[in-house]
C-alpha cells in the first residue's frame, strides 16, 4: 500500500532522482537536520555544484563549509560535514562508505543519519526511523494519537517488522512512510480521507482516542535570541574574505551582553577564530 502510494504521490526532489549521488544523500541529510525542504533544495545544489565530490570539499578550509551554508541555521552541521568530507578521503579513499558502521564511524553522522544514506543511497535494508515515520506506526499500528519519546530499541523493530523482504522495496517503503509522515499523516492536520492506510490504521478503527492532538512546546523565538545574534555575527564574517575587528561586532550585536555570549559560543564551537589583535575570521 505505501510502496504503490509512494510511487505515485512522491515529491520530485533532488535526492530520489535515479543517478544521485551518495555524496549528495549525505549531504543533503546533514542539510534537512531541523530544516525546511524548500530552503535546502537551493543550498544543496550550490554546494554539489561547487563540491561535485567530498575530496573537493576536503581540500578547502573549514570556514568556506561555514560561509557556504549561509541561512541553513545550526552551522556546526558544515563545520561536521567538512569534517565528514575530510574522513571520507583519507579514510575511504574519497568514496562515500556503504555501510552502517562505517558510516557512524563519519564526524557528527548519528544512528538515523547513517541508516538513511545506506538505504537510500545504497539500497540496503535497513529500518530509517524519522519524527514522521514514528507518527505514522503510533497512529497506525499502536493507534495511539501522537508518537512518544524516540526510543531507537523500541522504534528500529518496529519499522523493521514492517519492511519488505526486498531490498528494493524496503527502500521505497522507508521513503513512502516518511513521505506519509510529511504530507497526509501530519502532526496537527491528518488528512485521513486521503490516506492509504485508513482502511488499517487502529487509531482511525478505534474512532480516535484521545483525539486532541498533544502540542509540542513552542520554540524560542528566534528574533533577538542569542542564536539569531550568533547569526548575525557569522553573517558579517561571510562577507569578507579578510579578518574583522571584534569592535566591528557593535554593528550587528549592539548589547554587549548578548555580544560576548555569542562571539564566546561561537569561539566554543570552533565557527570563528580569534587572533592577538582581538580580530575574527572564520575557520
């Protein structure tokens, strides 16, 4: 049912088209970390175009990741992708590996980033567990309303229960349900009346119990938090291939206070680099 769906509701993305490459699928993984589709398509082919392979990247300075990534958010996911570029050509001779392990063995490559490139760059029969694929085996297996706490011990067997034999087909399975996830089995909105498993699903069977729909804690806003000034900080060092005056910060961060807190965890997290003349560069 979600194999025969998948294949005729899939979105047209980048990384699902035939020839992708695996350097593309890590990529683009590390990109759709906590950020939209639609703002990683654009992103994702400007870095391929610039770093067709991981050597290509490997070979240029960390900070070029950095100013790369421009307005991805959480910028120490290109600080680990070009860490990832780097371990990929002296480790495995420049090529992507195609297995688990290995892959976890990459910088800042978890559990469920490692399963997806093996399964959808490689084709390997694997469990991929994501927010979405969660929501729909808690609706329509466990007919619960809403997921609970990611549990890899708990949620690996139970996608794993549902998988095709076929390595094919375990592949477009991982993918339909997380396409099911995103587009029909929402967290807020779920679009029952168009959904392939309606007829199964036990939450639907059961007539929807506890049908409110738990909400999430709403995030901190972004304006005038100390991210959005770690950004701003980071947006003026993008700008110039030379190094900043640290008084030069007092125009994108005028609180000194909220100044020093992010130019200190940007200094934390190895994103800028200071010098003896109190001046900043990226890395």
């Amino acid at each position: 049912m979600v194999v025969d769906w998948f294949a005729v509701h899939a979105r047209d993305l980048p990384w699902r088209r035939p020839g992708f490459p695996a350097w593309g699928t890590l990529v683009s993984e590390f990109m759709l970390q906590q950020t939209p589709v639609i703002r990683v398509i654009p992103r994702l082919d400007e870095w391929l175009t610039r770093w067709p392979e991981p050597a290509d990247l490997a070979a240029e300075p960390a900070g070029e990741a950095v100013r790369a990534w421009q307005s991805l958010g959480y910028p120490r996911r290109a600080l680990n992708l070009h860490a990832c570029a780097v371990a990929i050509t002296e480790r495995f001779g420049g090529a992507v590996p195609n297995d688990v392990e290995a892959l976890l063995s990459l910088p800042g490559v978890g559990d469920y980033t490692a399963r997806a490139v093996a399964v959808f760059a490689f084709g390997s029969r694997h469990p991929v567990v994501d927010t979405n694929i969660r929501r729909v085996i808690a609706r329509a297996v466990d007919g619960h309303p809403d997921a609970s706490t990611p549990n890899p011990k708990r949620d690996l067997p139970a996608m794993t229960a549902l998988l095709p034999a076929d390595d094919s087909a375990a592949a477009r399975f991982n993918a339909g349900m997380m396409e099911l996830g995103a587009l029909v089995c929402t967290a807020r909105s779920p679009k029952c009346e168009i959904c392939p498993l309606a007829h199964v699903c036990a939450w639907r069977t059961a007539g929807y119990p506890d049908r409110e729909i738990t909400r999430k804690p709403k995030q901190k806003k972004y304006e005038g938090s100390d991210r959005q000034a770690r950004g701003a900080i980071l947006k003026l060092l993008r700008a110039t291939a030379h190094p900043v005056a640290g008084t030069r910060f007092a125009e994108a961060v005028p609180d000194p206070a909220q100044r020093g807190r992010a130019i200190t965890g940007l200094l934390t997290d190895g994103l800028i680099v200071a010098s003896a003349d109190d001046e900043f560069t990226l890395p």
